[in-house]
C-alpha cells in the first residue's frame, strides 16, 4: 500500500461555515481521512491535512480545490499570510510505501487535472518543480495574487507548468507539488511591535544566513496583540524544534523581549517532540523505543495505527452511536481477506508460482488494510451525520447547514457503499481461483467467502438507511440505488 499525506492551505480563515464545505469535500471520498483542519483569522487561511492512498487522495484534493474555487474570492481578501490563490498551495508528502517519486507523480496529475477542468495556472514547487528557482514556495508566490495576475500573460519566468498563461479570476494561481514532512512552528513575543518579529525572522531563516531547513517570516496578530514569528521548518531532523525555538528566543532578547508562548500548526511527527524532550530535559542515551504508546504498538496485533480487537469490540458493545454495523462489516471483510491470502500462501508454489494467484493475493494484500481504515471511515462518517444535524439544530433556516447535513449524509451512505463494493469484487477472484487452490484448504476458502459476503450484507444494509434521510430531503438517490442492487448478495 501507497500512503501520502497531503496538506493543502486554503485562503479562508474566518468563514467557518466555507471551511467546512472544503473539508467535507476531502471527507467525501472513501479511502481518505481528514487528520486536522488548522484555521487562523488573522492569516485568514486554513490547513488541512489528509491521508490515504493516492488515486483516492488526489481526488479528494481536487474536489477540496473544486469547492474552494468557487467558495473563495481574492479580489476581496485581506490576511497576513502571503497568498497566490484560493487554494493556495497543494503538496503531498510520501508516507510508509511511497516515494519522493510517486509524490511528485500525483503533484503532476493533480496540476494536469485542476488547470484542465478548473482553468486556474498551476505551479509545480518543491521536489516536484521544473524549474530550479520553483523548488523555493516563497519564490513561486514571489508578488502574490496581485503581482503574479499583472505579469503572468508577459513575463516568460512566470509562465505556469500547467494551464493558462493568466490567472483565474477570483481564486488566482496554485502552487502544486511534493516535499517531506514540514512542521509549520509559530513563536509569539511579548510584543505587539512587528518589526521585531520581522527582524527576528530574517535572522533565524535560512535564506539569509539563519537556520538551514528554516522558512520565517513576522507577523502582526492584531487578534492577539502580539507579534509573530512564523516558521515552516522543512527538515525537523536538520533543524529540530527546539533549536528553532532557541534561535527565536536569543534573538528576542536582543531587542528586551522574550517568547511569550509558541504553536504547532497541524500535525507534527511524535520524534520531533521527543527530541525536544531529551534536549530540554536533557536525557541520557534515551531509547526512544521505550516510550509507552510505542511499546503498545508494537505489540499489537492489528499494527500501528489500529487498535486491537479487544478493544474495537468492548467499544462496538458499548451502549454508543458508533463504532457501529458498518465498522463491523468493514472489519469482518479485513478477516476475510487475511483467511483468503492463509488460503493463497498455502497454495502459490515458491518455485513455480501461480500468476493468477500471485494476482488474487497481491490484490487482498492492500485491501486487508483498506478495510481497516473503511472501519474507522464509517464511523467518523456517522459522527459527521451528528454534528451537522446538530449545526443546522442551531442554526434554523440556514441553506449552508441544511447543505452541510445532506453532504454528510451521503457521505455515511457512501462509505459503507466502498466497503461492499470491494468486498464484491474481492470475493470473485477468491471464487474464480478456487479449484486452484489446496483442496485441505477448501474449509478456510469457504469461511473467507461466507464472510465476504455478511460484510456486503452489512455494509448495504447501512447504505440503504442513508438512502432513506437522502430520498426524505428529496436527494437523487437512483445511482446509488441501482449499485446497491447489483452488489447485493443474490440466493
């Protein structure tokens, strides 16, 4: 399996009710998780990080790019934070089982298909620039919206990698492409006084002789009364936080302030706050593996980033919304696919194997996994059914949150909708290699069938009653209907 985070930045960061449209279109897609949604009204912008596998993440991407377009208007926003566009940068970080090189392939795709569809120029930075000087973001949104609209038709060092030579009218240009893991690290002074921050910011960051790894720039933060030094730290193991942190805090001091507090912005890796841990309590020869959850993890038989089965079910038994029928459905296709890859392992020859049951096998390999990340998709979708039913509660009348609770709705039907609709197609193949399998096996074969489809049957029956509320609020339903019906489990 391939996993990418990505984390796009959108210009909007007081309108909370647009936030939640451009998140709930990441939401949408089955296979992808939205991890955070960071906003800040003062740099009006948002952050939104999400994980999954690459076809399904870029998609998600581009309809969060597709809402956001139409959502945003430059021409009309204010904030401290640099911007280019409405959604303003879009890169994508390879996680476990992906490369630079597949990140920089879906930046490329994505580029390709948002200036197709949505005509707005994108710009390929980081690792997946064209051009040398494109590597650096801040060189790529080098005079902003309004700059890059005035040169972009005429000026050859500003022609986009994809699209139009002139910018969309309202939600400007995009910056697309792919880069490691970055922590996004703000220090607040103890002073409202920006042109200190500004001062410190150009010491510590890495382009004027600073910090190398290190992005900075100073902000005003009228909200809080307090100046900001805002920091994208590129390589947290070249520049760790606390470094960072130290750097800000003996340049502050030159000028009679002192580091009032700092932030993280987004998701962080746990090493990073390790490392500040050993350095500012100064451990002796720590071994990291020693921290608690990780020793949990690495005893858990379901693997990092998933519980054990002890505790899914005392929670699925507990008197609570979820986790529910769907995650259970979700879960026993998982079982399914570990029981037909124990069939397939007995039965693929080492020294001559099978490649149609190298196939079968290559293909539950990833959907074992797929089906545990469904079990967690299904009932964040039911929470989100909650909490917008609680949103449009309180806010009576409102389009915007009527819209909202529908968008969430299909969602939850949806979801279980990916976890039938894969477990369908799994059982075939197990069924289509069946006399070629071991026949001491035929028992394991039978039960990883017999569970594939109880998990199609509980996912449908999900589905069908989120098909209910959609036909109640007079929502086309007949697609999903007629997929439903062809999925179902006939005799």
């Amino acid at each position: 399996m391939t996993r990418f985070e990505c984390v796009p930045n959108f210009s909007e960061g007081r309108d909370a009710a647009k936030i939640d449209r451009i998140a709930a279109a990441g939401r949408e897609v089955p296979g992808v998780t939205v991890l955070d949604v960071e906003r800040n009204a003062d740099h009006n912008r948002c952050v939104i990080s999400l994980v999954g596998e690459g076809d399904a993440l870029l998609d998600a991407a581009f309809r969060m790019i597709r809402v956001a377009t139409a959502s945003i208007d430059l021409t009309h926003h204010t904030g401290e934070h640099p911007r280019m566009g409405a959604t303003d940068v879009v890169p994508f970080v390879p996680l476990e089982g992906s490369t630079t090189a597949d990140a920089v392939k879906l930046a490329e795709r994505l580029a390709d298909r948002v200036a197709k569809e949505l005509e707005i120029p994108v710009y390929l930075y980081g690792q997946a620039a064209r051009r040398p000087e494109r590597a650096d973001l801040a060189k790529v949104r080098e005079g902003q919206f309004e700059g890059i609209r005035d040169t972009i038709g005429t000026d050859p060092a500003r022609a986009p990698d994809f699209g139009p030579s002139k910018v969309h009218p309202t939600a400007g240009a995009i910056a697309i492409g792919a880069r490691p893991v970055l922590i996004a690290y703000n220090a607040y002074l103890t002073t409202p006084d920006v042109t200190v921050a500004k001062r410190i910011a150009k010491s510590v960051r890495a382009r004027d002789g600073g910090l190398p790894e290190v992005k900075a720039l100073g902000f005003e933060i009228q909200e809080r009364q307090r100046a900001q030094v805002s920091m994208n730290l590129t390589d947290y193991r070249v520049t760790p936080i606390h470094r960072a942190f130290e750097a800000v805090r003996l340049e502050a001091a030159r000028y009679g302030v002192d580091v009032e507090e700092s932030e993280i912005v987004g998701l962080v890796p746990e090493d990073a706050l390790i490392g500040a841990a050993e350095y500012y309590l100064r451990l002796h020869q720590f071994d990291r593996s020693n921290v608690l959850e990780r020793k949990v993890r690495a005893v858990d038989a379901s693997g990092p980033g998933h519980e054990s089965m002890a505790s899914f079910t005392t929670r699925l038994a507990a008197r609570t919304p979820t986790p529910g029928g769907g995650s259970a459905a979700a879960l026993v296709a998982s079982l399914a696919c570990a029981l037909g890859e124990m069939v397939l392992a007995y039965s693929i020859d080492p020294a001559k194997p099978s490649p149609e049951l190298v196939a079968v096998r290559d293909r539950l390999t990833p959907a074992r996994t797929r089906f545990l990340e469904l079990m967690d998709d299904d009932a964040r979708s039911y929470d989100g059914v909650r909490a917008a039913r609680k949103a449009r509660k309180e806010h009576p009348g409102d389009a915007t949150y009527e819209a909202a609770l529908l968008a969430a709705i299909r969602n939850a039907a949806e979801v279980p909708l990916g976890t039938a609709r894969e477990a369908v197609a799994l059982a075939k193949l197990l069924a289509d290699v069946r006399t070629k399998t071991k026949a001491m096996l035929a028992s394991d074969l039978v039960t990883a069938l017999a569970m594939f489809r109880a998990a199609t049957e509980g996912a449908l029956a999900n589905v069908a009653i989120n098909l209910d509320d959609l036909r109640a609020a007079g929502q086309p339903t007949a697609e999903m209907e007629s997929e439903v019906a062809r999925l179902r489990p006939t005799g």
